[in-house]
C-alpha cells in the first residue's frame, strides 16, 4: 500500500481519484485466480480439464507461489491503464474482472522471472524464492507454467 499511496500523491488529482476510487476493484479482480486450481478455472482459462491427481499436486505447487506473490501489492498501474481503457470504450468493468486478474499474473510472472535473473533475494516486501516440498523453488516457475500450458 505504501506505493499506491505514492503513486496517488504524485499524480494529477482527477487520475488520483480515478486510481483510488478503483483499487478495491483492482484486488477484487485478484481473487479471480483460485486458491486452490480447480477443473472450473482449467476449463474457463484453457478449455481442458486436468486430472484430479494434477490438480491435487499443482495446487501445491504451483497456486501457493502464485497467491503468495498476488497477495503483495503492487502499484497495480497496468490493471489501472485497463480500467481506463475500458471506460473509454463504454464496457462495464465487472465484466472484465478475469482479464485485469490475468494481467497481473502475467505481470507477476515477468517480474519474477526477472528477479531470478538478477538473483533478488526479495520482491514486494517477501522472498523472490519460497520453500515447498522442501526445496527452494523460483516462484517465476509456477507462474511462467500456468501460462505456458494455456491456463
């Protein structure tokens, strides 16, 4: 919250009130990406359904990172660019809920993947790496895998 609140302060009052009167959407649109993966989700982001035992492994695997890394705030300025475009054109934001999440998550994928390059220890106040099924894994793995396969 601490870089909304700068980003607020330094912009123009009329994007300011935009930008705030819009965050609460911007997080709501987050919780679009499950806790947990699910064949629902599979199915609506990818057009396939995953095994129960894929489900079962990758939720493990691969929602954990990406909900830790989704649950740190950003500055959220390209779901706010969005938002702004789809006003401009007329449509009513809820019913782009799913894409602005989907936005961040690629978003997210580029910046850790980044931060595996550059070997940064932290990323938005929290590891840039976390530990799960005992080993250190780059949180850019699971994400850069959800999109490559199409969920």
């Amino acid at each position: 919250m601490v870089k909304i609140r700068k980003n607020i302060a330094s912009m123009p009052s009329k994007l300011s009130t935009y930008y705030t009167d819009r965050i609460s959407f911007i997080e709501d649109s987050l919780s679009f990406f499950p806790k947990q993966l699910n064949n629902t989700w599979c199915q609506m982001c990818a057009s396939q359904k995953f095994s129960k035992s894929f489900l079962e492994v990758s939720s493990d695997v691969l929602s954990k990172p990406v909900n830790l890394y989704l649950s740190r705030k950003g500055k959220m300025l390209r779901e706010l660019l969005s938002c702004i475009i789809l006003n401009a054109a007329g449509k009513k934001l809820n019913s782009y809920k799913p894409l602005i999440a989907m936005m961040e998550i690629m978003e997210s994928d580029t910046i850790m993947i980044d931060d595996i390059i550059d070997s940064s220890p932290e990323r938005r106040g929290g590891p840039a790496r976390i530990l799960f099924m005992e080993r250190e894994i780059p949180c850019c793995q699971a994400v850069f895998f959800i999109i490559q396969v199409g969920i």
